[in-house]
C-alpha cells in the first residue's frame, strides 16, 4: 500500500471516529491538500483562510482554485496518520510512527548506497509544544526536533529516527544512546555490502565497532581520517 493510499483510509477511519460516517476522499485530492500544505509553508499569513480572500494581498489563485477553502478545512480536521485505537504506549510520535516507518522503507528502497555513509543528529525547527521538542544551544536551529540521520555524501537520507528523550525499552541499551541510534539506522541496510559508517564520538565506541564489524560493517570518526592522512 502506498502512503497516499494508507493516508486516504486514515483520513477517512479518523472521520468515522469522530462521528462523520459520510466523509471521503481519495489519492489526487490528498495529493492537492499536502501540496497546498508545501506552498503554504513558504507564504506569511497568520490563518488560513487569508490564502483565499480575494479582495486580499493575500489571496492565492493556485490555491483558491486548486480546492475549495471549506474542502481544504475539512481535510484538515480528519488529518491523521495513524489508527487512535492501536497506537504504542509510550511511543512520543506514534501517531506519526507508521508514516515515518513507510518513509524509512521508501528510502532505503531507492537509495543509491555508497560504501561511505555519514550518521549524525539534524534538527527540524518548531516552536510549538510538543514532550519531545528539544532545545540546543548554538545551534543554527535552537527549537525543534532533534532527528537522527543517516546520509549518503550526496547528503541523501537513508534512514531516520526522531529522538524523543530516555526510552527504557530502546534495542542494544547496553551500547547507550549514542551506539543504539547506529544500530537502529543501519540494521536495515543489506548485510553484502562492507559499509563505513563515519561519525563522531558520540556515537562511537570500541563495544559497537566490534559489534559493527561482526555485520561486515566499519565506523571510524572523520577525525581520525585526517590525522591518519597526515602520518
């Protein structure tokens, strides 16, 4: 099942939970809303509804003939990525886990894997309120939330995690957060190819590069590699 297809029967399962057993909707219309969602983005406006006053600086044409505003509200209220009644305990995001899972599978499907791979934590801007919105000092992005990558030196996204604070039932807790967060964004990488893993130390340790190379994989710090290239 594609995402828009899955999001379409989210959209429509929220609607029946919330008591409107009429709502529907389907894949090119869910591709218009999450596109107005893209354009919206980048337009200053303090409500929604500004995009399509006519009589408004505001006012957008592609917008406001794309769909109509009170289609556009409704889509907005059945939003969901994910059934309320089987969503994990515990779990920061699960309301998003499913649709970050299809995103990590898609990925990692049509990545174009290079032996070098670069793993390290980004940051997605938010100011709202949220238990796992974090707060970095010196950072470029103070607010926001803090999300593991794994990269390719095209600076292509393989796989992702978002960090959502001390999780007591996280995979290989016994390397700590740091060599946890490595082994759960390259577990799903094909065991027949030798791949390094460059990161810094924080996401080192002599436990986890053993365990690394017990898969056929390395990880060295960048670093090292400079002063290895200056001997």
């Amino acid at each position: 099942m594609d995402i828009l297809t899955y999001l379409k029967n989210m959209f429509e399962k929220y609607a029946k939970q919330r008591g409107d057993h009429n709502f529907q909707t389907n894949v090119n219309e869910l591709r218009c809303f999450i596109a107005i969602l893209y354009v919206s983005g980048h337009l200053q406006v303090s409500r929604w509804r500004m995009l399509w006053e006519v009589d408004t600086d505001t006012y957008n044409p592609l917008i406001a003939n794309s769909m109509r505003r009170n289609r556009f509200e409704t889509l907005k209220r059945f939003a969901h990525c994910a059934d309320n009644d089987n969503l994990a305990q515990g779990d920061k995001f699960a309301k998003v886990r499913p649709l970050f899972d299809k995103f990590n599978k898609i990925f990692l499907e049509y990545a174009p894997l290079e032996e070098r791979l670069s793993l390290d934590e980004s940051m997605v801007p938010y100011f709202g309120r949220h238990g796992a919105k974090q707060f970095i000092k010196g950072k470029p992005i103070r607010y926001g939330y803090k999300v593991w990558s794994l990269c390719n030196p095209a600076g292509y996204l393989i796989q992702f995690h978002p960090y959502q604070g001390k999780e007591n039932d996280r995979p290989h807790m016994e390397l700590g957060l740091g060599g946890s967060v490595v082994m759960t964004l390259v577990s799903e990488l094909p065991k027949d190819k030798p791949f390094k893993i460059y990161s810094d130390r924080y996401f080192s340790s002599l436990k986890l590069v053993q365990l690394l190379e017990n898969m056929g994989f390395g990880q060295t710090e960048p670093k090292n590699v400079l002063y290895l290239q200056k001997l």
